[in-house]
C-alpha cells in the first residue's frame, strides 16, 4: 500500500507524511497509523493536553493516487492523535485510526442497506400473497335481508344481517380506516326508492362472500358467519374494493399485530445496522456513500409509507 498523498483533517490538507503504515483488519476496519510534521500543520492546529483529545473519533480522509493517476479517497476515524517532541527528534503528531475496507463482495453496509429495501418489499409480497390465497377460499352467497343491526362507535362498526333463505347470522366488524367504503357499501342497500335512507328496511337483495368453510353453518341459527364485500347484487363487482376487504379483514386480526410489530422491528435493526455503518467508517465524508446513504433513505421512506397505506 503506497503513502497517501494527502491527509485530510477537519478541513485541513496536509500533503507530507513523514510515516504510513497500515495494521490487521478486523470486522471490516483496517487500522492505520501516519505521522506528519507537527509544523505542517500551520496556525489552525494548536496542540495542547486537551487539543489531541477533541480530535478523537473525528473523521479522517487518506487520499491515494492509483496507477492511472486518479486520486481515489478512503475515509476513516481518528481512533487516536498524540503529539510528540523530543530533543533528538522533530516535533510530530501521530495519528491511529480505522478506515472501512469492507469483505467479501457486499460489505456489511450493503447489506444493512439491502435489507433495510428488502424487508418492505417481502412484507407487502407475502401480505399480497396471503390475500389472493384467501380470496380463493371465498364463495358468493346471495339471498334477501330479513333484518339488520348495526352497533359500534367511532373507532369500529359492527354490521349483522339475518339474509333469508339462510338460518345463520352475517357478521362483520370493521375498523375507522375502512368504514367509509364498507359503510357506503351497505348503506346502499338501505335506500328506498324515493332517496331516503331506511334502516329497518327489509326484502332487498344482498350479495357478500363468506368462507368455504363457513357454509356448513349456514343452516345453523346459533351460528355466525363473517361476511367479506357485502353489497346489493345490482351494483358492479370492482376487484379492487374486492381485494382491499380481504386485506382490512386480515389487518385487524390479532395474529397481524405481532407480524407488523415483528417487521416494524427488523426494519429498525437494519436501519440501525446501516446507520452504525455510515458513522463509524466515517462513510459520512465520501460523496459516493453519501449519495447512495440519502437515496436509501428516501426509497426505504417511500416503501415504508407505501406498506403504511395499505393498512388503511
């Protein structure tokens, strides 16, 4: 490894190094250790017992010319700065530190970073996943209301149907974030022929899908069976609102709530993992890392923002 042609520190460029050497690397830091002339350093370094101690943990940029002439620039941390002068030797700092020299193909902060993208992306697909096969354990039930109750308060609604020619109870509890569709979804079956809204209104039709499963309770008066995108069977089938009640229906069960948490959990580890990356290899003061830092930053809050929605 050739001497660094300059040494950047808080601003200041120092280019002659009296001493560079590098030490082992160790979870993906490389120790180095320089020497420069404490007189190059000019006026806006004074060093006394306390000025070496402020520099510690403070970023460091080591630039090396390649065999192109190119300058290429390594970031690193200041782990240590002691200030030496003796009578048979010029005065001189020595500074030990760490610079990020990742293993391996993808480097620990790529893969925080990935991860941190990924897990969005997973959660949403499984999430999909898992409604499209519940949609396919659904069948369309169609008959005439016979009576209806509606019960709840700002934070949930609770809609029960008795539909003839059925025995069993239609039921389905809705939180805030759906009730405006599943309220207009309902409250459509409920208008009389004039415009006026009648909730005792009984003898029209009403379609809904249930559960597979479900139907052998369907004679049962004692039974209650959940009901999935009830409407009046003249209204238009729309896949999406379709699709969007199955996924409410699965968002409110208990079991959702430790998953997101579980996810909200892991998404933090990797942002933490990424963070701690970006700081303690001073990734900070390279363009590069910075750039692809902020532009990570941005897509995980878009994609995170996204997975929020459709829990709404």
């Amino acid at each position: 490894m050739p001497d660094p042609i300059n040494i950047i520190i808080k601003g200041i460029v120092i280019t002659e190094v009296s001493g560079f050497r590098y030490g082992q690397q160790l979870h993906e830091q490389r120790f180095f250790e320089l020497k420069f002339r404490q007189a190059l350093l000019g006026s806006p370094f004074s060093f006394g017992t306390d000025d070496a101690e402020s520099y510690i943990n403070q970023p460091i940029t080591l630039q090396f010319e390649d065999a192109f002439g190119k300058i290429k620039s390594v970031s690193g941390t200041i782990v240590r700065l002691e200030f030496t002068n003796t009578a048979r030797q010029p005065a001189e700092v020595i500074v030990s530190g760490t610079t990020y020299q990742p293993s391996g193909n993808l480097s620990k902060f790529a893969l925080a970073l990935i991860a941190l993208l990924a897990l969005p992306l997973l959660f949403t697909g499984i999430l999909l996943a898992y409604v499209s096969h519940l949609s396919g354990s659904l069948v369309k039930t169609e008959g005439t209301v016979s009576s209806f109750q509606e019960s709840g308060g700002k934070g949930s609604h609770t809609y029960r149907f008795k539909i003839a020619p059925y025995s069993a109870s239609f039921f389905r509890s809705y939180h805030t974030p759906v009730f405006n569709t599943a309220h207009k979804n309902i409250d459509d079956l409920f208008y009389d022929g004039d415009g006026s809204y009648n909730s005792n209104r009984t003898g029209q039709r009403a379609a809904c899908y249930i559960l597979k499963n479900d139907l052998t309770k369907l004679d049962n008066p004692r039974e209650e069976v959940e009901f999935f995108y009830m409407q009046s069977p003249s209204k238009q089938y729309v896949k999406f609102d379709f699709y969007y009640d199955i996924l409410v229906y699965i968002t409110a069960k208990t079991w959702f709530y430790f998953v997101w948490v579980a996810y909200l959990f892991a998404e933090v580890c990797c942002f933490a993992a990424a963070l701690f990356c970006y700081k303690m290899y001073a990734l900070n003061q390279q363009q590069k890392s910075r750039f692809i830092w902020y532009a990570c930053m941005v897509v995980a809050a878009i994609f995170n923002v996204a997975v929020l929605s459709m829990l709404l």
